[in-house]
C-alpha cells in the first residue's frame, strides 16, 4: 500500500496552537470544585438545566397519534409526560394532575387517548386538555378549561425532540442551535434512526466529568489502546490530534482523524462486507451535509458534536451516536449512550451492526471506568486543578460557557456567585 | 432422536448451540463467564463458516426467520459479542473496565 501523507491541516496543527484563536478563554488550570461542589451544582439546575434546550426524544419514538413517552428528569425537578396528538404534533407536559398534583402518567412508554390520574381519576386527551372529573358538581367554580396540564415548550430539529422548561424561552430552538444545526441538516439522522441500540447506566460521578470524556480524542491512543488500537491513531499521528476544533456561543465541534490504513480484523472485515462500523471509512465527499467534516479533510472519520448543555452527538459516515449526561446529584449522573443505524435489509447487515454496536459498547465500557475513578479521588483536595493541553480546547470552552450560564454574562439572568 | 438445533446443512455447528443465544444480555453474560479457552474454540470453530452462515440467512428476511435459522442468527451475533475479547483483548473483558452488567441495554 502507498505510503500516505500526513494530512494539511493536522501538519498545520503541529505550527499553531487552537487556542491562539481563541484568546478569551485562556490556558489556565481549571478549578475542580465544579465537579464536587452542591452549590455549583443547584446553580447549574437553576441558570442551566431550567432555561436552555434539552433533547429529550426522537420522532421515531412517537409513531401514532397517542404514542407517548414518559421521561422524570430530576434534574429540573419535575417529570415530562411527551405526546403525540390527533393532529400528529408532539407535545410535552409536566408531567402532574392538575387536582392534588399526583404524578399522572407512570409508565415509561405507550399508547394513550385518555391519560387518567390513578388517584381521583381526573382525565386528560393528548392536547392536555382536562376532559372529565368525577363527581364534578362537588367542586366549587370549577373551570375545566383552566385546569389542563401545564404545558412545556417544544420543538423538533432533524427528528430530535426538544423542551426548553423556561416558561418564556429566550430564544427558539434553530436560534439556538444557530450555525452548528444549520451545518448538520441533511444528515440522514432519521434513516439511521431506524434501528436504535441503547444503554442507560448510572454513574457515580459529576456529570460534566462523564461529558468531558467524550469532548477530547488525546485519550484515544491510551485508553482504547486495545479497542482502538489504529482506528484514529497513526504513526503519523500517534496522539489522535484531531485535524478541526471549532467554537460557538454554547455548542462546539472537533473533528477526528480517522487513519486510512486501519487494519480490520477478522470479523470487522466480515461485518464490513454488510454495513458500516464506527471503523469504515468509504464515505464520499459530496454526500456529507457542509456541516460534517466542514474542512473537507480526506483524513475524516467522525465529527463530536457538543450541543449546549448535555448532548454529545457524534456523527460517522453509515452511523451516529448521541451520548446525554443528566445530572442526578453533584456526584451522580444518568448517562444514556444510544447508537443508531439503517434499518437491516438483510441478516448480514444486521450482524454488521452487532459487531459495530458491541465494540462501541466496549469502547464505552473504557470510557466508563474512568469517571468513576476521577470522582472517587477528585474530592480528596489533593489537586485544586484540572490541567488541559490545546487538544482539550473543547473542555475548556464547555466550562467557561457554564460559568457565564450560572454569571449571566451570556446575555441570561443568572446567580451571583 | 431430539431435534437439531440449526439447519441441516450447519450440522456441524451443533456442539456450539450453547451460544445461540437471543439476547445481548445473555451473549454478554456467556462471554463474560466462559474462560478465554472456550471463546477462542467457539471463535475458531465458528468464523470459517460464517461466510456460509450469513450467505444462507440472507435468503430469509430478517425480521421472519424460522426456528432454526433463527437460532444460527443469534449464533452468528455471538461472534460479534466475543470478536472484540478475541481479536483486541485477549481476555473475556479488560481487567480494569467497567461492569458490563451496568450497562442496561434499552433495546431489549
């Protein structure tokens, strides 16, 4: 096989450093009280969690007017009830009677006309509109029409499911998502959604020590030596540098470098036969919407799209992951890692996609073993700091858009700290 | 005489049957407790016809396979679960990971 050349950007890399341009962030250590502190953690609740755009579902996951999904998302204190109405819209609720407050929809996922509190029975439809109150009469001025569920605002981005809990959200969500959703529409996110292979795992850890992670590709050659051993390390870049790092007011993207001359094993190269993996890289240039691999690199293999505050979705050519990390307490963290992909026309496409889903999953498993770890020593005080390099420009970015969140320098109300 | 578990023309692949197994958590729960020896024979006696496998199942749709068929589906999948302990670890699971077990699959 030829001998490949080192590729432009990531020799330009060598010559500068990202942060040069961006000066405003600094290359000072980060302090780590961020990751054990309770009162940092209410006041990410209170400026973050409550007030920005939160994926919490796929279109695909609400088929037939009535399909519903029930989410409790401790960390804005409350529980969504998600519906799909009649008139095939997706609504999102708090998830709570309008009578004594009970909890009115428990089940996690199903298909309802008539959502009916198991308390007193009061009745909602898949508008929330409140429809029928037993024994009616024996309330005093009762006004049906004043009493539906409480609704939440919605909306939906290339089939990903939006709620923003702010009761006047400051901005809509493609204002939101600004130029980094704009970049990825055309990306056949609802094709791939077809087939989705979940895992949900709770993590004892902060969950920006779990999202950070995943906002890097310096550990790549370390701890997924063996997983990984030359998917997006090379001689040439031994350190997985990736080739494009690239800043917005809230969200961030790096984009990786994929070695050309990966050497499958035995059953990747069978699986390879039938589909993609994480591992393939025969995508075509003219097919990646402007917003995947925006450099054009020949040398691309996956973009990690970080989209403000807790979603990762990493992007591969046949393939894509979306990772979210949902605070449960300042040392807890619900980590929900989803993988999606076409739906399999024949066995062996379903079989490639095992192979593919089982070595993300192990990948995963790396991954994992780590956070718990750092949050089992982060709180000794032995360190006050976190140390970064240039490649983990995106660390350092997430936690100066947090600050300025929880401050209110980024145009919002926020906390004094 | 009991029945064959996989379609006639796999008559060979009987002694592995213990690894037809339909879902991820129980191919995982296999892999996890079975020594490196038994993965690696059970990797070895499978990958050569696995060419033949997934050949043969491409006639059939995938979301209606027959008993057997669908027993040397879920055999096939066991390669998958073990692929990355044979060809990248070399062991069942890394020492230092994390608990597979903690990972609860949404999808099954």
């Amino acid at each position: 096989m030829a001998a490949v050349a080192a590729p432009s950007l990531h020799t330009e890399t060598k010559q500068k450093r990202w942060h040069d341009l961006y000066p405003e962030l600094g290359t000072h250590p980060l302090s780590v009280d961020r990751f054990t502190s309770p009162t940092y953690f209410e006041r990410e609740r209170e400026c973050i969690f409550r007030r920005t755009w939160l994926m919490v579902a796929r279109e695909e996951e609400f088929r037939k007017p009535g399909d519903y999904l029930m989410r409790d998302l401790p960390v804005a204190n409350t529980s969504l009830l998600l519906v799909r109405g009649k008139d095939q819209r997706i609504r999102a609720f708090h998830n709570v009677c309008s009578h004594r407050l009970n909890k009115l929809v428990w089940n996690r996922t199903g298909n309802c006309q008539v959502f009916s509190c198991k308390f007193h029975g009061w009745s909602y439809n898949t508008e929330g509109r409140l429809t029928f109150v037993p024994d009616e009469d024996q309330f005093f001025d009762l006004n049906k029409e004043h009493l539906g569920l409480t609704p939440v605002t919605t909306d939906t981005w290339e089939g990903f499911v939006f709620v923003n809990l702010a009761p006047t959200p400051q901005e809509t969500l493609p204002e939101y998502l600004g130029e980094l959703g704009e970049g990825l529409q055309g990306y056949p996110f609802s094709t791939y959604a077809a087939t989705r292979y979940a895992w949900r795992v709770e993590v004892q850890a902060n969950w920006k020590v779990v999202q950070d992670a995943f906002q890097e590709t310096y550990h790549v050659g370390v701890l997924h030596r063996r997983s990984l051993p030359d998917s997006f390390t090379s001689k040439d870049n031994p350190y997985s540098h990736s080739f494009a790092y690239k800043l917005y007011k809230n969200h961030r993207r790096l984009s990786a470098y994929g070695n050309p001359a990966h050497q499958p094993t035995p059953v990747e190269q069978l699986a390879m036969q039938f589909g993609p993996s994480i591992n393939t890289r025969d995508w075509v240039l003219e097919e990646l919407p402007a917003g995947v691999n925006p450099e054009r690199s020949p040398y691309w293999s996956t973009d990690a799209n970080s989209i403000f505050p807790n979603l990762v979705l990493i992007v591969f050519h046949g393939t894509y992951i979306t990772h979210q990390f949902w605070p449960l307490a300042a040392d807890r963290t619900l980590w929900e890692a989803r993988t999606y992909y076409p739906q399999p026309q024949n066995v062996g496409q379903r079989f490639s996609q095992e192979y593919s889903k089982i070595l993300t999953r192990d990948i995963f498993l790396e991954d994992a073993s780590t956070v718990e770890a750092t949050q089992s020593v982060l709180a000794s005080g032995a360190k006050q700091h976190y140390t970064l390099q240039d490649h983990e420009l995106l660390i350092r970015h997430t936690h100066k858009v947090i600050d300025d969140w929880i401050q209110g320098s980024n145009g919002h109300r926020g906390v004094n700290p | 005489m009991s029945e064959r578990c996989f379609p006639e023309s796999f008559k060979d692949l009987e002694p592995l049957a213990a690894w037809a197994l339909e879902t991820e958590t129980a191919r995982s729960r296999k892999r996890q407790a079975s020594t490196m020896a038994e993965i690696q024979a059970f990797y070895d006696a499978l990958l050569p016809r696995m060419q033949a496998v997934l050949s043969y199942l491409n006639r059939f749709p995938p979301d209606g396979l027959p008993v057997q068929e669908a027993r040397l589906f879920y055999l096939s999948l066991a390669l998958a679960e073990v692929a990355p302990a044979v060809e990248l670890f070399q062991q069942p699971s890394e020492p230092d990971t994390y608990p597979v077990e903690k990972f609860i699959p949404e999808h099954e």
